[in-house]
C-alpha cells in the first residue's frame, strides 16, 4: 500500500515536471526540470529493481548531457521568446488526445487485474 502511494507521487511528479518542460517560458528552468524528470525516472527505476538502468540513467543523462546542455544555455544567453496566444486553441485538442491516453492505461490495468 505505501509503495502504491510512492509510485503514485513519483509518477505525478513526473508527468507535473515532464509539462513544466514543455510550458515553461525561461530555458532554464526548463532544463531543470528536465532534471527532475530523469532523477525521478531513476527513482522510478529503482523501486523496480532496475537499479543498473537507473545508474546508467543518473550518470550519462543527468551527468553529462543534461549539464551540458545546461551550460551551452546559460553560455548562448537564450533571450526570452514570448509566446503567442494562439496556442491557446490546441488545448481542446491535447485534452481530447490526453482523456484517450489515460482511458488505455485505464482498460490496460483494468485487463491485467
């Protein structure tokens, strides 16, 4: 029962940071969460006894190229792009798509228990 419920925090965490990538406005605080993504993939990772693949995950992704990519930001001095408010009418659009998601891992769990 408390692994379900780490599992499940973790997993929200991961989708929350996963779209604070997409949505956020500074790069770099996009390449931090993309950060906190793959620490909790590897914590992810490691509740399920994969702890070989979360290493590899921990040191390539996260030691090398995230901070990389993290340096090359802050070195380029990335300005600011505001975005558009026209973005605004594929919310309907990605809500439908995400419902369709959720509703097969929905039938996928309901098939396997």
């Amino acid at each position: 029962m408390i692994s379900q419920i780490i599992l499940f925090i973790i997993t929200f965490l991961i989708i929350f940071s996963s779209l604070m990538v997409i949505t956020s406005s500074n790069s770099i605080y996009s390449m931090l969460f993309l950060i906190l993504v793959f620490c909790n993939v590897s914590l992810l990772l490691f509740m399920l006894e994969v702890e070989f693949i979360a290493v590899i995950l921990l040191i390539i992704y996260i030691g090398a190229i995230a901070v990389l990519f993290l340096f090359i930001i802050m070195m380029i001095d990335i300005k600011l792009v505001k975005f558009k408010t026209t973005f605004l009418k594929y919310y309907p659009i990605i809500g439908l798509i995400g419902l369709i998601f959720f509703y097969q891992f929905y039938l996928l769990s309901y098939l396997l228990s």
